[in-house]
C-alpha cells in the first residue's frame, strides 16, 4: 500500500479528495483519543492461551491476583515482594516469573525456577523483585513442567489488589507500623512533612521473606491489647521469623504492646526476641514527666477516668540500656540483636492518652531515630543544589560514582566532550570556510576538504577510544560486617562491569570461604541510582533500549545481561550467615565513658587503617598485623567522634585580650571518589550528623549505618583488607564472575574489602553507657 501511494495516480485521488484529506486527522484523533479509550476499556487481567489442545476448564495454573510492596507501597531500587495468587486443581511443578523495568528502563524477569502447587484451591507465592521505575504494568508467567504456560499483565489497582501501589523514591525515608487500629491522620501529617509512613494491620498482609524489609529505615510492632491481632502473630512462626532476621541483618524494630502480649514474650514465645529479658511484672503509671521532658512538651499527657491504666511492664534486664524513665520504672529500653537494634517500650504507645497527646508524633520519630523536621528542610536546598552539580541525592549515588573509576581506563571529563565539540564545529564550519577561501574562488574544494575532516575526525575519535581497551573491567567493592557477640554476619558486595564492546552476560556472585563461615540468603540483583540524574532511576529519560527481558534466576545468577559498549552497569549482592570461629579475641569494658581493654587479631588477614567507635570516641588503631594485640589504657590516643567524622577543629584569632575561638567544620566532599571516605561517612552517617552535614541522604542502604550499635553501647572496629600475597593464608574471597554462556570471561579486577566488627562492651551495674552523650538529639544542639 505504501507503494502505491506514492505513484502520481494516487497522489492526485489524494490531493484531491476531500476524505483523503481528512484521513490524517481522522487517524490522529483515532490515536488521542480512541486508543486511550480502548486502553481504559481492557481488563485488567490479560490472560494468555493456554498450552495448545487444553480447554480452559482444564488448565492446569491460573493466575488470580498479584500485590506489590509492603503496606501498598514499594521502593525503587530495592528487593519488592510480589504476592502472586494462582490456583490449579492438581499438584503441579513449574517455574514462576514476574516482569519489571530495571534502572535503566530494559525488563528483568525474575524466576523461581522450581514452584510446587499442592492443587488445593488458590495459593500463594512471594517472589522479591527490584524494581527500578514506576510501575504501570506487570507480567506475570506460569511455565508447567507438564508444558502448560499462562501468562497475565496486571494494570494499576490490579497491581495492589484494589489499589495502585505507592512507589517511593529511593532517597526518601520510609517506616512501617504494623498493628491494629486507624491511624492514618497521623501518617498523612508525617508524610507532608518529607517522610512516609505506611501501615499493615493484617499479619497475614506482611513479608516471609527478610528482605522484603529492606526498603524500610525502622520498622514499629505495636500490638496493644488487641487479642485478634496477638494471636494472629502467634500463628505466623516464618513471618515473625523473616521480621527477626531482617533485625539481626541490621534492621531497627521499635516494639511496644499491652499486657495481652506478654505470653508471647516469655522464655519459648515467638517475640521473646524483642524482650531485653525476662517479664517480672508490672507497674501502673500515674504521670509521664520522663516522655513530657524527653521532647520538650509544653502540655502533659491527660490521663481520663474512664481510659484503660497506663501500665509499664517490667524485666530483668540482660542486655540492654534505659534510656528513657519515670523516676526507676523503666520506659525505653534498647539492645542489640545480631547487627541491628531492638527499642523496646515498656508502655503502649498505641493508648487513648498518648494517641491524643499533642507531642505523640515527636516521641515516635524519637523512638524510630528520625531527624527533625526543621533538620530536614534544611537540608532540601543543598540537595536541589547537590543534584545540579554531581547527579545524585543520596549517598548510595556518590558510591556508585566512586565505583566508576576504573584503573587502567581513561575518564574524559565533560568539559573536554564539550570543548571537542565545540573545536569540531570550528573545524568543519569557519575553518573549512577559510581554506575553500584560500584554494579558490567558488570554494568548490568544500567536496573534498569537508568529508576529509570529517574523516579524521572520526580516526581521532577511533585512535582516542582505544586508550580504554579490549578488557573488560570490574571494580569491586565488599562490605563484611559481624556481630562478635552472636557470630552473625552479613556481607555487602557492589561492582561496576566496564565493557569495551556489547555484550549479553551470565553474571553470578562467586564465594570462595573457609568452613567456619556459613553462608546463606544470598541475593544478586542490579545496582541503580537513587535521584531525578542521568542514569537515576527517576530520571524520565530513561526508557527501554532493549526487546525482550534479561533473567535473574533465584536472585543467584543473570542470564543474558546486557551491558553496552564503553557502558558501565552496576551490580549488588547481598548476604548473611554465620561464625563459628571468631576472628578476634577481645576483653573491653567501660570506664567513665573510655574504652579499656585489649584487642587481639586472630584471624589470617591484615586489617589497615584501623579504628574504633566507642561512646563519643574515635580510637585509632592503625594496621593490625595477625596475632597483634591492641590495648587501650589510660592515656590512649583518640579523637572526639563528631571531630574526627567531620573535621571540626577550633581556630585562634587575635592576640592577648582580643583574642578569640571558634570552631570550623571541614564540609563534606560530596564531589570525593574515595571508596575509603565514603564508607566511612555511610558507616556512621547519624553520628557525623546525618544529612545536616552531607548535604545527601541515606536511605538507600540505611542499615550500613552503624551509628545505632554505638547507641547500643557497643563498640565498633573498622578496617580495610590487606590484598593477601602468595605466602599467606587464604581468606574469604567474593567477587562477581562473567561468561558468555560458554566460557569464563577474562577480566581485569580492582577489588576494596573493609570489615566491620560490633564488639561487646562490659559495663558496671547501674552504670550508664557513654553512648548517651553520642545521641543526634545531642550532637544536633
């Protein structure tokens, strides 16, 4: 037909034909406005054919339902579960994939390789997803062993089971409050105010899976004296379980409940982990003056006849810090649990008379170690300004920047693209102009000297490119933390994948470890870009550049990943497991604020550019060699925390009566490619001062920050690997591996491995933790 058109017959019906003539207007109405119409019109649910020659009664999986995030909300970047519904009339075995945009606009199809149906009506699956834009569409396939297939897209409240999920950007904090009761009022306020809340009063509603908990900075489990909503908690061992082992990975759980909850408390209950010991009773509250004076409150908390008593459960402590009482009762307990944090509330905060006092939102951002309001809008202009210079509003962007440099390959500035442009334009336009001028009249030469330019434009830019090389290039960065009190570990590895030409990788995350680490829940997915930048994953140039998704096995392996030439792609793998030999030995105690004690290195490799947070102390230590002992005695070189995160140090001005001190902080560098200086800044953001200080947030990995063990009144010892030689001892090696499908894909490596270890402090009995003098209340006034 188009052929057609285009001989003179048909263009003179066209031409003159009044109908022909409204054809184009009549199609370009047809696409505004009768597409979308259609669109609007199509179900939700689109199902596929089923496998050929079976009826649709007696297909073997249907897909049903789907819903997205936690509390109907989901976080870019970060691992999303995914509730899929299906329902077959028999056992079956397939695979399950669900089909979401990456960072980078391409589909990933994340696959359970092996699903189990036991044909008893609807079940439900969970699959972790990253998913890296807003989502308007998501598919959803079914693929039997039987040879059956199905496949469903779901579209806006189809998503949420009757609501459009949320999508929350990777840089804004987000909490969850799980328990009973409406209390969205409160919610909306704090959401207004640059934060987002989101509530599940359904246990059944919640994750089994502990990554699924990523997305949030604290997570609050209120129970109250709801009987329904307690006992649907002692029916859910795995989703209890999955909340605790996200605590133990590093996650923050603020607890609190009525006095119906304590069965669930004791010795062999399913939330004893949350208890700093065992419950001995309980005390009814008459006033409030600890929580009134904690945030400053102008009107007390009115206690009526007719509500409930305010009562305060009591316990044994075996580990923990008050931190909050009225006059010896108890009211804020806090301890450690693996790498994360436990508030326990020994009151419920969901009663009448707190519910309706006016500083109850300001006691729970308290509780969850949110920054002030004030803190935070401060903040917003220097991140408007931090975006238009470096691309990235959190700090998780200026790691993957620093990731980006590669050893070996040449990074050309901006500024030089620029210049080079603007020089090829002088050359091919004004100096061309000049010498046609030269050689003659007419300037008829312009046939020879403008393509020749041309193409030595192109040979210097061909003989320029190659300076990058033939190799791919991977740059590695690996995170170890452990818990020495409990052998909890949990490991963090980022790598950036430089390819000199396009190519669709198989990647997975390669472990080689001694037998007295076990390893477990390891997840490998894609690395984004938090921010509105080039490249961010709110960026609206983003779109899809490739047909068809790339696969992510099991959350263990890429199938066909593709990566551009001369283009960096990011990746992230992130697990957890367990120490039965400690790598150290160590005997610490308090003594009015300082750490004593000693250190010793029992482990094969060489820690370099040691030091160690206690309190509102920096000690460094420098290399630890294996077998060395570290002792800190009286005298012992340290450095105030707050001085030495961020430089502060006191300036004299003047001489004799005039003279004069103040204090100067060094800013923070937010242009620094120094993996070292950023991980340092990641790993204490809240005791540097948090987002007062960086000018960027972090909330797209919140649980790096260490600043709440020191909370806890642990110590915290940092150091960077030594790169073994030939003659040492093997130690634990991860890395990301790449082939073709076929062979190992040669590569050169640039690995950084800092570990990271939470010592316990001893204490004397009644004595309090100097922890308390490095609260953000604190370094903030």
């Amino acid at each position: 037909m188009a052929q057609r058109f285009s001989s003179g017959r048909y263009r003179t019906i066209y031409e003159t034909s009044p109908r022909l003539k409204c054809m184009p207007g009549f199609l370009l109405a047809l696409l505004l406005f009768g597409v979308p119409a259609l669109a609007d019109e199509a179900p939700e649910n689109i199902p596929t054919n089923r496998a050929a020659g079976q009826q649709l009664e007696e297909a073997s999986v249907e897909i049903v339902a789907c819903r997205v995030g936690v509390g109907g909300v989901y976080k870019l970047g970060l691992w999303t579960p995914v509730k899929i519904t299906l329902r077959s009339p028999r056992e079956i075995t397939g695979r399950l994939a669900v089909v979401v945009p990456d960072g980078f606009g391409n589909l990933c199809s994340y696959e359970l390789t092996k699903v189990s149906l036991r044909g008893r009506g609807e079940e439900e699956v969970e699959v972790l997803v990253q998913i890296g834009q807003t989502l308007t569409s998501l598919e959803v396939r079914w693929k039997g062993e039987d040879g059956s297939n199905a496949a469903v897209t779901f579209r806006g409240k189809a998503m949420g089971n009757g609501e459009v999920p949320l999508v929350v950007p990777a840089h804004v904090p987000l909490f969850l409050w799980i328990g009973p009761g409406d209390l969205g009022r409160f919610f909306r306020d704090w959401t207004r105010r640059g934060n987002y809340w989101c509530q599940v009063t359904e246990v059944g509603r919640l994750p089994r899976n502990w990554l699924a908990y990523q997305s949030f900075r604290a997570v609050v489990l209120c129970t109250g004296d709801d009987a329904r909503f307690i006992q649907e908690l002692a029916d859910s061992p795995q989703i209890v379980s999955a909340l605790r082992h996200w605590v133990e990975a590093g996650g923050k759980i603020v607890f609190s409940g009525g006095t119906m909850v304590r069965p669930l408390l004791e010795k062999e209950g399913p939330l004893s982990w949350v208890a700093p010991g065992p419950v001995v009773g309980a005390i009814t509250l008459r006033r409030t003056t600890g929580l009134e004076s904690l945030v400053k409150a102008t009107r007390p908390v009115i206690l009526r006849r007719s509500d409930a008593p305010l009562v305060a459960q009591q316990f044994e402590l075996e580990d923990g810090l008050i931190t909050v009482r009225e006059g010896n009762v108890p009211l804020v307990i806090r301890h450690g649990l693996g790498l994360g944090t436990v508030v326990a509330v020994t009151i419920d905060v969901s009663h009448r008379a707190l519910v309706d006092w006016p500083q109850w939102d300001r006691f729970i951002a308290w509780l969850v170690g949110n920054e002030e309001a004030s803190r935070e809008e401060e903040a917003s202009v220097a991140q408007s300004r931090t975006l238009m210079h470096y691309g990235y509003t959190d700090l998780a962007g200026q790691l993957r920047a620093a990731l980006e440099v590669f050893p070996g390959v040449p990074f050309v500035p901006f500024a030089w693209v620029a210049g080079l442009t603007v020089l090829y334009l002088a050359i091919i336009g004004p100096l061309d102009y000049w010498l046609c001028g030269l050689l003659g009249k007419h300037r008829r030469w312009t046939w020879v000297t403008f393509p020749t330019l041309i193409l030595l434009a192109g040979l210097v830019g061909m003989a320029l490119a190659s300076h990058k090389g033939n190799v791919p290039h991977v740059r590695q960065l690996v995170c170890v933390d452990i818990d020495l009190k409990d052998g909890q570990l949990r490991g963090n590895c980022w790598a950036n994948i430089y390819s000199p030409r396009p190519a669709a990788y198989r990647a997975q995350l390669r472990t080689d470890i001694p037998a007295n680490i076990s390893m477990h829940d390891v997840k490998f997915g894609w690395l984004g870009i938090p921010g509105h930048g080039l490249g961010g994953m709110e960026s609206p140039a983003n779109v899809m550049l490739l047909p068809g998704a790339y696969v992510n096995e099991d959350g263990h392996v890429f199938q066909g990943l593709p990566v551009g030439q001369w283009v960096t792609r990011g990746l992230w793998a992130i697990w957890t497991g367990k120490l039965r030999d400690l790598p150290l030995d160590w005997q610490l105690r308090d003594r009015d604020g300082t750490l004593r004690g000693r250190i010793i290195n029992r482990s094969a490799i060489t820690l370099e550019d040691c030091v160690i947070v206690y309190g509102n102390w920096a000690y460094p230590v420098g290399t630890l060699e294996p077998g060395q002992v570290w002792e800190a005695g009286i005298g012992e070189d340290r450095r105030e925390l707050r001085s030495w995160l961020n430089g502060q140090h006191v300036l004299f001005e003047g001489k004799g009566p005039h003279l004069q001190t103040h204090q100067q902080v060094q800013p923070y560098d937010q242009a620094s490619r120094d993996v070292g200086y950023i991980m340092r800044m990641m790993g204490l953001y809240q005791a540097a001062g948090g987002k007062a200080y960086t000018q960027l947030s972090h909330e797209y990995w919140p649980s790096l920050d260490l600043t709440d063990a020191v909370l806890n009144g642990r110590a915290v010892l940092v150091g960077r690997m030594r790169p073994p030689g030939e003659a040492e001892a093997p130690w634990p090696e991860f890395g990301v591996t790449l082939d073709n499908g076929e062979n190992p894909v040669s590569m050169r490596r640039s690995n950084d491995v800092f570990w990271r270890f939470i010592l316990p402090v001893l204490r004397s009995p009644g004595e309090t933790s100097a922890m308390q003098t490095a609260s953000p209340e604190k370094n903030n006034s």
